[in-house]
C-alpha cells in the first residue's frame, strides 16, 4: 500500500494542512485525483508520497487518467498559500476543473501554426519594442489606445510559439476578450483555447483537461482565472489594459493577478508583459526603482490624418443644456452630425440605473435599503427600486410613505435615463446600452461585430465600453459626468477617474476618422481630468506619487483592510476597537487608521465597521490574518477602500 498527502480541492475544506491518504497504486505529484472528505467525494491534487502514518487513512477513489499537473502549477499553488492566505480548499481550488474526473476522447495534438493572413508592416515603434522585449523578465509596455499594442502581443506570441513555448494572454473583461480572440485566431489556427465567464461547467472542464494533455504549445486566451490553468512550458504572460480593476480577486484569495503573473512567469523564467495606454501607479513606480524596461508607443498604428478636437462643458452653467438637463447643446449637436455622416456616437457614464436617490421634494424623504441603509436605485425599464449591495427590491411609492404627497423627485443619473433623454431627442436613432444590468442577450460581448460595422449609431454605457474597443466608425466621445469618481473617498479615486477618462476618450482618433470628444463637468480646470483629456500622464504620474508619498498610500506601503459585521452598529464598533487595541500593542510598527464605518456602514441587516492597516513589511500583515479573531473578513493589497 502506498500513502500520499492530498491537497483538498474544495471550498468545504477549511484546513491548512494536505490530508493523508492510501492507494495501492503509485501515483506521481501533481495527479488529480477524488477522494472521500466527510460524507462528500471531492477533487484533489496529490502532492507527494510519504510513509505509512499512525492513523487509518482513507482509500484515494479515482486516479484521473491525466498527466500530472505542471510542476510549476504545484509551486504556484504553494506560493499563492503564503502570499495571499486563505484556507488551503479554497487556494487549491483554484487550481482544478470544478468537481469531477470525467475522461475524454483521444485527442491528436496538431502542432500550431499561422495561418497565410498578411498583417500590416511592423510600425517602427513596434519593432522597437520587439528589440527591446527580448529576455525573461517584467516589461510595462505603455502605449497610448490605437497605438499597436495588440499587434506586439501577436508578435511576441508566434515568437513563443517559434521557440516550442506556451503563451498565455490576459484581458479583464469578457467583452475585450471576443475582439482579442478574434485577433488572436486570425492569426493563429489551432491550440488557441479560449475561457470565459460564459463557458458552462462542462465546457469549461473540457476545456481544461484539453490543456492539460496538450503536448504542443498553446495559446491561451481568458481573464484573471487562466493563469491557474495548467499549462506547460510558458513563454509569454501579457496583461492587456493591466490597470483594469478586474484583476484584483475580490474573493478568497484575494490575489492582485499582477502579481500572480510576475510569479507564475518567474517560475517558467518567461517574459511578462504589462500593457496599458494608462498604467497602474504602483506597477509605473515599482518598473522604476527595480529598472524594469518601461517600453513606449506614442503614436497611432494608423496615420490617417484623424485629429481630435475637445471640448469641456461646464455642468453647472444650464444655458448650455437647453434641449436635456443631462446633455448638453453641443454634444447633441456633434451626435446629430455623426448620424448625417453615417457615423456612431459612444455616450459614456460610470453608473448604473436611472436615479441614485429617489426622495420626496416636499418633506426629504428618500427611498432608503432597509438591509444595507444605502440609497436605493431607480430603474426604469422595470419601474422598481433596486439595492445593488443586497439585491433588495421595491416597487415604486405613488405618494410619499412619510407625508403622503405625490411630489416624488429622481435625484442624479443613470445611463438608463441617459438612453431614455436620447431615444425623445433621436427616435429614429440605433441606439444601445451596455452595462452590467443589461440582460444576457444585449451584452456586449454579443454585439461586438455589428457595432463595428456600423449597426448601432449611438452606445450608451459604462467602464465596459470606455475600453479597449476599436470602433472604426466611431466620432463623437461624451462623457456625461466626469467628476463621479472623483468624489469617492478613496485614494485611487484620481487614478481611476485618470484611466477611465483618458481610456474613453481613446476611442475616437484612433487612425479612422476625426473625432470629437465633448466632456461635461462640474470643475472644469481639474488637474486630473485635464490631464486624462490631453494624456499628459508623467505629470498626472509625478503629482499622485508626491500625494501617496505624503499619506502613506501604495506603493510605499502594504495595505491590509479588516471589515467586521455585527448585528448592531455599536457592536460593530466595539469589536473594531478591541481588536485595533490588540493589534496596536501586538504590532508596534504597522500604522492603523480607524476603526470606522465602511464606506457602506449596512450590509444584509447587519452594520459594518473596518480598520485599515499601513506596514512597511508585508510580514506583519501576513501575520495579523492567521491570528484573525472570528468575525473578520479581510483583503490584503485592497484595489480600494470602499
């Protein structure tokens, strides 16, 4: 009989140790295997043999009838536990094809080639490029949106593909990976595997034991998640728009993919590709002090004479919103113009519904969540009330619960009412709305082809529109409200509202046409939003450092956010202010700030309180979530502090 110790692949399992089991075969590391956890048969990877224990071990069930993970893939997964902690089911899980061992059919691996489609010459600062990106190692390639950096990534993928090596390509969104896909297999024919948030369990696990017995290089296209799958012998990592939110984890393990990345491409000494028209700040900072190669594009990879002419709008003049008290003279102008001229319009807005606030002119009622006290929002295609923290939902009021008047106003906006204010001005206009409410036939991913041949004429929607998008038919940009995010108490709020604008605003002029870009704000002469608008990044760059430095905020410290939930707001409080007591005497060199309310003080009938901790050392931080009271919730390298 032969004994190994199992990683347990579930989220059931809140243990940090492997478990032992028997098998009287000999099964080799990294083999996935099932085995009995309770009362339940779940996935497992076995990590090694080792001798027979005290104890009565259970029988492994099934042996996969697979090749073992990729030793790499192991040694990830080991550092992943101690980088990022959580319980060992839920790291581990990661890592496997959801719950069961199915076999599959013989498949021939047919070797990967390129197809006969010519690509347009190199661009000489995309030959530059590829000079520069040449060894194993971390390169940020900044280059301004239209400038080529898809056809960089290419490049660099059939040279990894040359030399008998993988290449793994990152995007945040599915929405950017169908574009990416298509410009991917229009290049390359077989061995690009492509994952999604759309692919069903079974199509995803095919998928996944598909890559696992591949022995010919691959191509492997999907968001965050694909760096966990089991690849052999990678040659290239690229991050593409590597700012983007999305790759932070928001879940157990709470994993910043940058730096799942950099390890993952360590351990197969592989070249890892930032790329972004606007980097993260701690990703430009560290590029700098560690003198990381910082590669630049800065101009378009199609000249074609398409200037662009801006235009700030100031919000709080309303002689210049005559026909909509949302959009403003000019913009409806350049609108009806693009429509004459067979031409599409992209109206962009970073919120969702119709009205923030829904409140009673004549006494200030307003509707309010009952679970979370955050305002509910109002969404007009169904004509209800919706909280997008708890998903609580109300109809309605015709008169107001308080004082019984009917004088009921819909405070802010959403990009439904901005859809609506366009569909009276323009009836006979095409026009589209993408955000995360839209229903699944309607999203974007769906629609991407036809847009860019023309067959909407206005888009209407959030961030997930503002980028990574080339619309050649594309020549009016509005941003309805560019302050939104910069009002959030957040220390990213100027980075994001920097990359959000300038990533939007990127999606006219890109080699097509002339374009038109019409900003509509509260301050007009604000630094950020100036220097999103005309790309001046090295002096957005320098100034946020100056004011992170100054306020202890990344890159100069590690952050770790502790949230607790409590039936009361005063329990919650207590319990936030002992534990900050403990933890200030126990860690005399970390700084905390707090305890306070959460940004969203009520969350599904309960009140929550957090505490922010500074620290030069990541170690203490490691150390302060394995002594972690019960009760606490925490999220080490925060994307923000909301």
């Amino acid at each position: 009989m032969n004994y190994f110790e199992v990683l347990i692949a579930s989220s059931t399992y809140h243990g940090n140790d492997p478990l032992t089991y028997s098998s009287p075969d000999k099964i080799s590391p990294g083999t996935l295997v099932k085995v009995s956890m309770r009362n339940d048969a779940v996935l497992g990877v076995v990590l090694r043999g080792v001798e027979k224990p005290s104890f009565t071990t259970k029988p492994i069930l099934t042996t996969a009838p697979f090749r073992p993970l990729p030793k790499e893939t192991l040694r990830l997964m080991e550092w992943l536990r101690a980088y990022y902690p959580a319980p060992l089911g839920t790291v581990v899980r990661q890592f496997v094809p959801g719950s069961s061992i199915i076999p599959m059919q013989e498949k021939s691996d047919t070797k990967i080639y390129t197809t006969p489609k010519t690509l347009p010459p190199l661009r000489s600062e995309q030959r530059d490029a590829l000079a520069i990106i040449q060894d194993p190692g971390t390169y940020l390639l900044h280059g301004i949106t239209g400038s080529g950096k898809s056809r960089v990534y290419i490049e660099l993928a059939k040279r990894s593909i040359d030399q008998g090596k993988s290449a793994v390509i990152l995007t945040p969104e599915i929405g950017l990976t169908t574009q990416l896909t298509r410009n991917f297999k229009e290049v390359f024919q077989k061995n690009v595997h492509v994952l999604h948030s759309q692919l069903t369990v079974a199509e995803r696990r095919k998928l996944y034991y598909e890559i696992l017995e591949s022995i010919e290089p691959s191509i492997i296209i999907g968001p965050r998640s694909a760096l966990f799958s089991p690849t052999r012998n990678i040659g290239l990592i690229v991050l593409d728009e590597s700012h983007d939110n999305a790759y932070k984890n928001e879940s157990a393990p709470h994993y910043q993919t940058t730096r799942v990345a950099a390890k993952l491409s360590e351990l197969h000494k592989a070249i890892l590709v930032l790329g972004s028209a606007t980097p993260a700040i701690e990703d430009y900072y560290l590029a700098t002090i560690k003198h990381r190669p910082i590669v630049t594009m800065h101009a378009l990879a199609k000249q074609t004479g398409s200037a662009v002419d801006f235009k700030t709008v100031d919000m709080r003049k309303h002689d210049q919103f005559t026909r909509s008290p949302l959009l403003s003279d000019i913009l409806l102008k350049h609108i009806a113009e693009a429509m004459k001229n067979n031409e599409q319009s992209l109206v962009f807005l970073n919120r969702r519904g119709t009205a923030n606030v829904v409140l009673c002119n004549n006494c200030g009622w307003q509707s309010v969540c009952p679970n979370c006290d955050l305002s509910l929002t109002y969404h007009g295609d169904t004509h209800e009330l919706r909280c997008h923290v708890c998903g609580y939902l109300s109809a309605i009021p015709s008169v107001c619960p308080t004082c019984g008047e009917a004088d009921i106003l819909y405070k802010s906006i959403g990009t439904k009412a901005v859809t609506s204010a366009l569909e009276k001005i323009f009836p006979s206009a095409r026009i589209q709305r993408f955000d995360t409410d839209t229903k699944k036939s309607e999203r974007l991913e769906r629609h991407i082809d036809g847009i860019a041949e023309g067959g909407i004429d206005i888009l209407v929607g959030t961030q997930m529109i503002g980028k990574g998008l080339d619309l050649p038919n594309l020549s009016v940009v509005g941003v309805v409200n560019a302050d939104s995010s910069l009002l959030l108490p957040d220390y990213t709020a100027a980075e994001k509202t920097y990359q959000l604008i300038n990533q939007v605003v990127g999606r006219v002029g890109r080699g097509h046409r002339p374009g038109f870009v019409i900003i509509q704000t509260y301050d007009p002469d604000n630094s950020t939003i100036q220097a999103a608008i005309h790309s001046r990044w090295q002096d957005f760059y320098d100034n946020e450092l100056r004011e992170r430095r100054q306020y202890r905020f990344p890159p100069f410290v590690y952050l770790l956010k502790l949230r607790t939930l409590r039936a009361t707001s005063d329990a919650a409080e207590k319990a936030a202010q002992a534990l900050s007591t403990t933890l200030s005497q126990s860690y005399p060199d970390i700084r905390i700030d707090g305890p306070s309310p959460s940004f969203h003080p009520r969350e599904r009938s309960k009140y929550s309180w957090q505490i922010l901790i500074k620290s030069n050392l990541r170690k203490p931080l490691i150390d302060i979530i394995h002594d972690l009271p019960s009760g606490w919730h925490y999220d080490i390298d925060p994307s923000n502090l909301l």
